[in-house]
C-alpha cells in the first residue's frame, strides 16, 4: 500500500512543498489547514490528496482529522507537524492574548497532533517531523513568543521521541532559517533581507522545496535509526557568530 502523511499547514510554503514531494515519491497526503477557500483550491488541482479542514489548537478537531485520514486511506505513516503562526512584537507589547494564540497553534496544535496519530503511527512504525525555527535555537528581538513556542517544540521533540520509540515511532524536528516564502518576503523589509544574507554563511535565503526535502527525508526509510534529532536547514546561520559581515568585506581582524 502506499504511504500516507499527514501535512499540517499544508497549503502554503513548506507545507505545500513537503506535500509534493511526498506525491512525487508516490505517498498519499492529507492536507490540512484551516483557510478553507486556499486548501480546497489546492487540493483540487492535485491527485491522491485529501482536503480536511481543521483548526489544529482544538482538540476536537484534531480527532476528527485523524479519523478522516483513516476512514479515506487506511492508515498513518507519517505527521508532519508544519502549521504555525508568526507573531512579532516587543515584550513589552505583546499581550497574553498573543502569546497565548501563538501557543495554542504552534505548541499545543504539536502536542494535540501527535498524541492522536499515536496509535496509527504506532501500527506502521511511522514518523513524526515537527517544523520549529532558528528562532526557537537563537533569540532574537520581537520574538518573545514566536521562538519561545518554537524552543518548546524542539524539546517537545526529545520529549516524543523517548516515549514513543518503544512503539517504534520516530520523532524528529527540523529547525528552518530564513526561507523565502510569499509571507516573508511581504513582511521582511529590504534592510533586514540585507542582515539575513550578511548573517547566513550561504549568503541567500532557503527556499521551501530545500526545507520539504529534509522534512520528506526524515519521514522515509532512509532515516530509519534517526530520532530524537533537531536538523537546523538554514545555510549556516545557527553555525555562525559575530563578525562574518566584516570577514566578508575583507576586515583586517587578526
């Protein structure tokens, strides 16, 4: 039978891409996301692809996500925990009720998602990736509650991953850098677009096809003994520190 994943925010960016990989490699894919009118024009154009609407912070829905998967293609061999929202504020103007929204979708909707497919996951010695950030591995300014929630997912990772192993599920995360998405490219101004490239050792931003591969990588066969791992995509930008701006200009620094 062919294998089914599970996208969360499946209809744009490296959710989108992930699923196309995956349809490439012969998977079957429900496609999840809660902007109705965007997941059924994208999930109409393609084939061995199921359209299911779903609010991933409300319980009620995530059960019934992974009952639609099942009832529609038989089993569950991969999750692929990618939904998330972006909020960029200061600390001291951001509310409880932002944190709080942040939270709800890109923590509680990883935990929510994972303990349902549990049981199907644990049928097919399947996978779980959970898409976190660089932001959740180096702080950042006006990121108090994005990259906070994103560090908790990086744990929440090794959490998963040395519970459920005895069931034969592995869970990995992958931790992307800056990617250049519709989104980032509306919202990043061109002088801070100007201190990613000086930052990232690569000198360019990801695309989300570069990011999908490993996430479709850690899903496979291929990453059979690999577990409980955190797999920065971001050209470098974690690996490096200070002064690669001046290097680059050719700063006499020794």
């Amino acid at each position: 039978m062919n294998k089914v994943a599970i996208v969360t925010g499946g209809c744009r960016g490296i959710g989108l891409a992930a699923t196309e990989i995956f349809l490439e490699q012969g998977w079957r894919v429900a496609m999840v996301d809660r902007d109705v009118e965007e997941l059924r024009a994208i999930a109409s154009k393609m084939e061995n692809v199921l359209a299911v609407e779903a609010d991933i912070s409300d319980p009620e829905q995530v059960e019934r996500m992974v009952a639609e998967t099942v009832a529609a293609f038989g089993r569950i061999d991969a999750l692929v925990n990618n939904a998330g929202v972006a909020l960029f504020s200061r600390v001291g103007k951001t509310s409880f009720q932002a944190w709080r929204e942040v939270m709800a979708t890109n923590l509680d909707g990883v935990f929510l998602c994972t303990q349902a497919c549990t049981e199907e996951l644990a049928k097919t010695k399947g996978a779980v990736v959970n898409i976190a950030s660089i932001s959740g591995l180096r702080a950042s300014t006006l990121r108090v509650a994005y990259g906070t929630s994103k560090a908790a997912v990086i744990h929440l990772t090794k959490q998963f991953a040395a519970e459920l192993g005895e069931q034969g599920i592995r869970v990995n995360c992958v931790a992307p850098g800056p990617v250049r998405t519709k989104l980032a490219m509306a919202v990043h101004a061109p002088e801070i677009i100007s201190a990613y490239y000086d930052a990232i050792p690569l000198n360019r931003y990801g695309e989300a096809r570069e990011i999908a591969e490993a996430v479709v990588f850690l899903c496979s066969d291929k990453a059979s003994f690999v577990s409980g791992q955190t797999l920065a995509a971001d050209g470098g930008f974690d690996a490096s520190g200070v002064g690669l701006p001046a290097l680059r200009r050719g700063d006499d620094l020794n």
